[in-house]
C-alpha cells in the first residue's frame, strides 16, 4: 500500500473544487466539478500509480465520472481503455481538446 497525501486548497471556487493528490511515484491534479458530479484530471504524471491515486480522488469526491483533459501520453489510451475519446471545446482558450471521458472501477 502506497501513501497518498493531499496538498489543501483554502481558497473556494464557485462551481468546483480544485485537487492535487500524490505519492512517492506521481501526482494527479484537477477538480471537482460540482455540476457535472465529475473528476476532471488535467494532470498527471504517474510511474505505475495512476489507479490508486485515481482511485482515492473517487473516493474522496464520492463519484466514478471522470475526464482525462487533454491527454497526450499515448500509455494512457491503454491504461485507460473503456474510456471513451471526446473532443471537447475549451471555454477558456477557445480551441478542441481531446479527452477521455468514462467511469472509473475501483479493484
């Protein structure tokens, strides 16, 4: 069993919940996005620890919905095959993301 800690936000946000989770071998980042009742993880660098970090942040924000932002590590489409591949137009910048959007299984 890894450690997995937390850093704490104290600044609230309307609409989501911000997050950085990590162990000794990696982090995930992102938030919580209240109205969707979705993890949105828009950063991760994992060596073989993204399920059970994944797997906390689940647990935590009490939801298997999740969407891998903006995923570029071609690892990732295999660790998360099932998961469904959409683009998705960033309301900040204005341009297509491509994603992956699916539920999360917990073993």
């Amino acid at each position: 069993m890894i450690k997995i800690t937390e850093h704490k936000f104290t600044k609230k946000y309307d609409g989501f919940t911000p997050f950085h989770i990590e162990c000794c071998r990696g982090i995930i980042a992102g938030s919580f996005q209240h109205k969707e009742n979705r993890i949105c993880i828009s950063n991760c660098f994992c060596q073989n620890c993204l399920k059970e970090l994944v797997s906390y942040a689940v647990k935590k924000f009490g939801t298997d919905k999740i969407l891998f932002y903006n995923i570029l590590n071609p690892i990732m489409f295999e660790i998360l095959r099932g998961f469904e591949k959409v683009i998705i137009l960033d309301p900040i910048f204005d341009e297509e993301v491509v994603c992956l959007e699916g539920r999360w299984k917990i073993n």
